[in-house]
C-alpha cells in the first residue's frame, strides 16, 4: 500500500493569509488537491494541518487529519507527523503540497504505476523539465525521513540518493504549478473554470 500525506500545515507567509482555503475557480485550493487524491488509486490519505479550517475540510472528505502543534519546525515537521500517522504496512509515502490546486488523478496514478514497478525508490514528476510534486519515497527510506530537519522537506534525501531516483515527465506545465504569491494566485486562479488545465 502506498500512503498520501498532504502537508498542509505551513503559514503561507509568501501570501501572507492562510492561501490554502482561497479559492481557485468555485472552491478552496486544497479541495482540488484532495480530489484529486481521492479520484487517484492511492491507498490511504493523511491530511496534516494546524488550522482547524484546515482539518474541517479534510474530515468532510472523510480522510484522516494529524494536527502538527510545531509548525514552526518548517516542513520536516508535517512529513513526520504524517508518516508517524501512517499505517504500519505502507511501502511508500507519497508526500503532496497543498497549493498545487491544478494536480491531476492522472498524474497520481502514473507516478504510482512507476513506483510499483520497482526499478526505482524515489519517484519524481517533471512539468516541462522543472522537477516538481508529488514525490514518491520507498519505505525504507523512513529513518531517513523522519530525520529531517527544517523546511527543505526532502531534499536532502534525493541529492543523497540520485541513483534511486526515477522520473516521469508530463507536458502540462499546469499540472504541477504551486500558487505561492498574490501574483500567481491572480494569474491562475480562474483556470479551472476556463477549462484550461485539462
């Protein structure tokens, strides 16, 4: 089984409000992130959050919430408090960010079928050459994730572990954009409801 975590715990500092519940065509961003997972054939959602607006949204889809109470240690914190929540089995931790309102379940599952081949242990997708979310890693690579420090994520672990790393390339840039400031959110925000994302 493989293990979704949405880290949706951060401060939006770059927005300077809590950007995840902004909306994006007819509904908040991260609504279209978990959609998009629960349309996927990933095997088990964790939602982590610290906004109680956060974790409502994720009980109304019926998937489970973590609170992570130190958002301030940046965003190992989430991934831990994700994998900590996980269940005992999983084979792999297929980390998502909550401001790529754009994701497809198709482009989920693509990077699940790749991961279940078994060639590599980290998956990666590329939008238009630049490296992006979501990222896929082997469950024997836990240690190593919950030993991260920071905001880097996993970073680290990749640069360490090139070797391993397999990657999928999607021409849809759209897919795999993160809407981090007010200017990006202006820019895209209408673009689900224009059709444009597919």
């Amino acid at each position: 089984m493989i293990t979704g975590i949405i880290l949706a715990s951060g401060f939006s500092r770059r927005m300077g409000r809590q950007k995840l519940l902004m909306k994006i065509g007819r509904k908040p961003m991260l609504e279209w992130v978990i959609e998009a997972i629960k349309a996927s054939k990933i095997d088990e959602i964790i939602l982590v959050y610290n906004d109680t607006k956060i974790s409502g949204l994720g009980e109304r889809f019926k998937i489970k919430t973590v609170y992570n109470p130190d958002p301030m240690d940046g965003q190992s914190g989430s991934i831990k408090y994700g994998i900590e929540a996980s269940d005992a089995k999983t084979k792999g931790y297929m980390f998502f960010v909550g401001d790529q309102p754009y994701l497809k379940s198709l482009v989920i599952n693509r990077l699940l079928e790749e991961f279940n081949i078994g060639l590599k242990s980290i998956i990666l997708p590329r939008y238009d050459e630049q490296q992006g979310n979501p990222v896929i890693f082997h469950s024997k690579f836990k240690k190593a994730l919950l030993s991260l420090e920071g905001d880097s994520g996993g970073r680290k672990i990749i640069e360490e572990n090139l070797h391993e790393v397999g990657y999928l390339d999607f021409d849809n840039p759209i897919y795999g954009k993160d809407i981090d400031t007010w200017e990006a959110y202006e820019e895209f925000k209408d673009c689900i409801q224009n059709g444009q994302t597919e």
